[in-house]
C-alpha cells in the first residue's frame, strides 16, 4: 500500500504510505492527492504525507475532475466534481459537499468550461450543472460520447468508435441562469432582447429566483404575462401591464385578481375599473362610500332599484347615503309597516309616519270586520334616546390614486420603464379624463351603458343589448364605467 510519486521522465521522486487501504487515486489540487477508502474520498497532502484533514463521504467515485481557472494553468481551489453512480456531487477544494445531481442513467464523462459550468454527458443527453445548483438538458444524443473539453458552444469529446468530434451545443439557457446567479444584468437584460428565450422552464426560473419582471421583457402568452405582471406589482407600471392583458383575456377570475392588487397598490382607477367588469356591486358600493364619491353611490342606488331590483342592495345603498325616505318607502313595498312607521317617527318624517299610521288603522279595522269593540291599534314608540342612523358627509372626494412611497429601484427597472411610457399612459389618462369630468359637467355618468351579465338580464327582465366600444383601447379611452361613466337608467 505504497504510493509512488514520479516525473515526466518516470523517475520515482516520493514515495508515501498513506495511514488507510487506498482503493483508487484522483488527482488533487497543487501537492495533494484524493484517496478513495472504502465510501469516502481523503484530501491526502504530499508535501507533509499526511491527510489534510478535509475528506467527504461520497460513495461510487468513478473520476474526479477539478475546475480550473480562467487563464491560469494550473489547478484553483474552486470547486470539484466527483462522478459517481448515483450521478454527480460537487463540493469545494476543502471537500464540502455542495449539492448532488442525481442521474437515472450512468454519468459517462464531464468537463468544466472556462465560465465555471459542469457539463457531462449520460448515455442519451448532454447536460449543465451550474456552481449554484441549478441544472439542466443542453441537447440529446443518439449516441454516446466521452466530453474532453468544452468551450464556448462546441463541445470536444470522443466517440465509441475512438473518432474526436465537435458537438455545437446552444448555451443560451445556462448562459442566462449563470449570469443572473452572478448579478450580471446588462448581460441579462443583453440576452432577453437578443435571444430566443421564450418557455414555461425559464419563466419559472425567474419566478423562483425572484425576478418575474425580466420575463415580462419577452414572454407572449397574455395570461402568463398577467400572473407575472401580478406578481411584481409592487412597481406601478406592471398594474398598467396586467390591466391590458386583462383586456385581452375578458375573464372574471382575472379581473378579480387585478382588482385586489390595484387595491392593494392604491391605484382607484384601475380597482373602479375590476370591480366594474365583474358587476361587484357590492365592493362598488363600498369603494365609492370610502372615496366619498356619493353622485356615484347615488347611481348605484338607481341600479339597485330599477335595473336589478335587489332588495339588499337597495337598502344597503340607501342606508349608505343616508337616504331615510327610500328606506321608508322599501320598507313599506316589503310590507314591513311597523318598521317603515318607526324609522319614519325616528328620522322625524311626520307626514310619512301619519301616511302610514292611517294605513295601518284601516287594514287594524279590516282585520276585526263588524266587531263591536276593536281594540286600539298598538304602533311602536320610538326610544327617547334614539339618535339618527345617517353616515358621515364626505369633505373630500378621492378621485386619483393613493399616494406611494419611493421604492429603490431594481436592475430591471429601469428597462422596464424604457420599454414602456415614461409614466404609464393609461393611468396618465385616467386621471386627464377625471379631472375633464369635474371642469366639464355632463348630463349624464358616462357615453356607455355597462352591459349586465346574461344571468343578471334574465333576473331583471331587461333584455336589451347594450355593447361597449373600443374593448382593446386604453383605460383612458375606455372606462366601462370608469369614474363617473356609471350605466344610464333611460
């Protein structure tokens, strides 16, 4: 169990009887040696002939290769790859294992390129392991080959047949992941606008990574786009992004999701426009009582009355505004008279009460017919500390989105705002449109009716047709009911 060190002219110079059975030996860094014994593999150094001290437990070692510097020749203490059955482990110069690759198919060789990249071939791919732990297919084979070195796109390797081939390999996709781990962006950015990177795989990528805003540069599937867009909303002109493509797709769900993250944002025009699109009538309510616009919860008590004849609503919006004498009056329709008589009494609307304590009386003296003694009629009395139900008046209307703090701003950032308005154009003529609408008063809430949904028409009755124009223009151009364009009763 002698170990001999020779030179090129096969001289013996050393030799070393190492403290363990050695069952293989790999080549090492600059003076050390790898000695595999028994399931580990010992960093044994020559100078002093003794363990270093650094030792891994890796199992089926069959070659080792180390990763060498760019323009030096010999040897950094980088990073090494033990290939082994189970696949491939890379660990450090000190033998701390990183990650392992695992392979369903024998690794049959592998190489590290000048950029730090592991590629190795199994029986029928050729496949990529960055140092950070991300891997990936390069290309298939339909033969097996032994890779001797790589370089830029071409691969060297050896056939079966002991013939040298080149493999011209595309390196886009490793390319990119290693220069996004390595903070490289302009090279990224470089990338995305050069090279053919569409694909669900790489979309991920930068979805796990953190980075979803640089997919947004290239992807072109519009519901892709929208989930993306979503998920870095947090910069505000991603809201615009989503607000197209949710154009685009017409769907509920999507609607309903821009609609909770323009909320979220701040952004009024854009959550007006969701829940307009989805006919939430309810949230609309709410929206417009919180941003004090009253001449459109005004409309949506219109809506709820005529148009979709929903009781609640009806009653929710006038208690909203403060609209004791609709309430009165509903109450009284829904044959709620004590109530209507106590609310009447409560909010000091004397001639309603009189009105309807008359009815009362007649339908009490209907009820006993020709009875000889009809007891009186009992009307509730309204509690003398009773106080009036009315909301707080708005002092100001919230016409324009809520006011952001600065955030600094990312690497991408500053692409993204080049490839799109220097400010976003559709909120830009949200707020144009707005601020028309206060200096230009109109006779009605708008040019457009908002079509209900076919399931509402059949609830309500109303069977006309309505469209909206322009479905693919901008928020600007078209508001569905956008700011104050609430539907016409007429």
């Amino acid at each position: 169990n002698v170990i001999h060190i020779k030179d090129i002219a096969n001289e013996i110079k050393k030799k070393i009887t190492p403290p363990m059975a050695v069952e293989n030996i790999f080549q090492g860094a600059v003076d050390t040696l790898l000695l595999k014994s028994d399931d580990r593999i010992i960093l044994y150094d020559t100078v002093q002939e003794k363990p270093s001290g650094f030792e891994a437990k890796v199992c089926g070692v069959k070659s080792v290769v180390w990763c060498y510097s760019t323009g030096k020749g010999y040897m950094t203490s980088g990073l090494v790859a033990f290939i082994c059955h189970i696949g491939v482990v890379v660990a450090t110069h000190k033998l701390e294992i990183l990650f392992t690759v695992a392979e369903t198919m024998k690794v049959k060789s592998g190489v590290w390129d000048d950029a730090g990249t592991f590629i190795y071939s199994t029986l029928s791919h050729i496949k990529y392991i960055l140092p950070n732990g991300d891997h990936g297919i390069v290309r298939t084979l339909d033969r097996p080959i032994y890779i001797t070195a790589a370089k830029g796109n071409k691969v060297y390797c050896i056939d079966r047949q002991g013939k040298n081939r080149a493999v011209t390999i595309d390196t886009t996709e490793y390319t990119f992941k290693r220069a996004l781990a390595n903070k490289k962006f302009d090279e990224v950015l470089k990338m995305v606008k050069n090279s053919n990177l569409i694909g669900q795989s790489i979309i991920g990528y930068l979805q796990r990574q953190g980075f979803p805003e640089v997919a947004l540069h290239f992807v072109k599937d519009e519901k892709t786009k929208f989930n993306l867009a979503l998920e870095c909303s947090n910069y505000s002109h991603n809201i615009d992004i989503a607000l197209k493509s949710a154009k685009v797709l017409d769907d509920k769900e999507c609607w309903t999701k821009l609609g909770h993250a323009a909320l979220r944002q701040g952004n009024t025009q854009v959550v007006e426009k969701a829940y307009q699109q989805t006919l939430d009538f309810e949230r609309l309510s709410f929206f417009y009582t919180i941003t004090g616009n009253r001449k459109n919860l005004t409309r949506m008590l219109d809506i709820a009355t005529h148009k979709r004849k929903d009781i609640n609503a009806r009653f929710c919006n006038a208690l909203l505004l403060g609209n004791v004498e609709d309430r009165v009056h509903l109450l009284e329709e829904q044959g709620q008279f004590q109530l209507a008589y106590i609310t009447a009494v409560t909010h000091g609307l004397d001639e309603l009460a009189q009105t309807i304590r008359e009815r009362l009386q007649k339908e009490h003296e209907k009820e006993y017919g020709s009875a000889e003694q009809i007891p009186p009629l009992v009307l509730p009395t309204p509690h003398p500390a009773a106080k009036l139900l009315l909301p707080p008046i708005p002092f100001v209307k919230v016409d324009r989105s809520w006011p952001t703090t600065r955030v600094a701003r990312g690497p991408f950032d500053l692409s993204i705002s080049d490839s799109t308005d220097t400010k976003s154009t559709i909120t830009q003529k949200v707020e144009a449109d707005a601020q028309h609408d206060e200096e230009a008063p109109s006779t009605a809430w708008g040019d457009e009716d908002v079509r209900l949904s076919d399931e509402e028409d059949q609830k309500t009755g109303n069977t006309e047709a309505t469209t909206q124009e322009g479905a693919d223009a901008d928020l600007g151009d078209v508001d569905g009911w956008g700011g104050d364009d609430l539907p016409d009763l007429d």
